[in-house]
C-alpha cells in the first residue's frame, strides 16, 4: 500500500478534531477514520520528530561556529 494523504482538521460541530489517513494500491483506495487517540500519538510523533531536528541542526551550527573560529584564529596568528 502506498500512503496517499493525511488530513486532520478541527469540527466546526463539536470543535474537536477530527482526521483521516487514504492509502492505494493498484486494486483501489481505502481511507481510515482517526479517532483522538491516533491523531495525539501523530501530535506526540511529529512534536518529537521537530525536537530531534532542532537538536540537530543546533548541533551543525555549534560545530560550523567552532570550525570558523579555529579557521580565524589560524589567521590571526600567521
């Protein structure tokens, strides 16, 4: 199966959210109703998911600062 869309949306009804997930394959569609359960466990992935790439990239600037600075530092002593 191959992963079609994903949409979650607040009910203008009840105000709560509401969401579905669509898969295909080559003998047709099929879409899934997310209850609130699913749509906080994709809430709780997708918030750790943005932490985990802060941290990275904090990582990769930390790391490029450092390189510049002995990079200047080599400069400044010639």
């Amino acid at each position: 199966m191959d992963f079609k869309s994903l949409s979650i949306e607040r009910s203008w009804r009840s105000k709560s959210l509401e969401g579905t997930i669509r898969f295909s394959n080559k003998t047709g569609d099929i879409t899934l109703k997310l209850n609130q359960s699913h749509i906080d466990r994709i809430f709780e992935v997708v918030a750790e998911t943005m932490i985990e790439v802060a941290k990275d990239a904090a990582r990769e600037l930390t790391c490029t600062v450092i390189e510049h600075k002995k990079t200047i530092e080599s400069k400044e002593g010639n």
